[in-house]
C-alpha cells in the first residue's frame, strides 16, 4: 500500500497531519520531501494564513458553502493569474 500523508517532525517523532491506516506499531517507510520547494514565499504565507481561518471556523465549510463565498469576488482568476504571470 502507498499513501501520501502530510506530518509534521516535533521531538524526534513524525506526527501525521490526517488519519493513517496503519495498525500500531507498524513499521513503514517514510520519504521526506520539502513541501515548499518550488513554491514562493507568498504561496506559503496564503496557504498557512487559509489554514490558520478554517481552524478558527471550528468546521470546514462545505463546497456549496465555497462556491457561495468565492462567487462574490469580483473579476476573473484565470486573467489575473495570466496578467500577472505576463507570459502570454
């Protein structure tokens, strides 16, 4: 089985950062990869501050309740990522 798990490194010990099928003590094989390489600075920082808001929500908002909150944000993603970029 493979399975790719989020965790984070705290006293010696791999913490997961989501449920694992795994029984306990069971011995497995961990590839350790940066989660940051190849993303900018500002990347991370809108990840974290995005993780930080849902934590404070207590529940994580349903899809429907995504779409609502992003149909109100004016203009177009996709030309203000190509704007942006000015590669095209």
């Amino acid at each position: 089985m493979q399975q790719k798990v989020e965790a984070v490194y705290e006293n010696g010990v791999f913490r997961p950062l989501e449920p694992v099928s795994l029984k306990e003590a069971e011995q497995v094989t961990l590839t350790i990869s940066d989660p940051s390489a190849g993303r900018s600075r500002r990347d991370i920082d809108i990840v974290e501050r995005a993780r930080r808001e849902v934590a404070a929500f207590g529940t994580v908002p349903s899809i429907e309740e995504l779409r609502s909150a992003l149909a109100v944000i004016p203009g177009n993603l996709s030309e203000d990522v190509i704007r942006e970029r000015g590669d095209y």
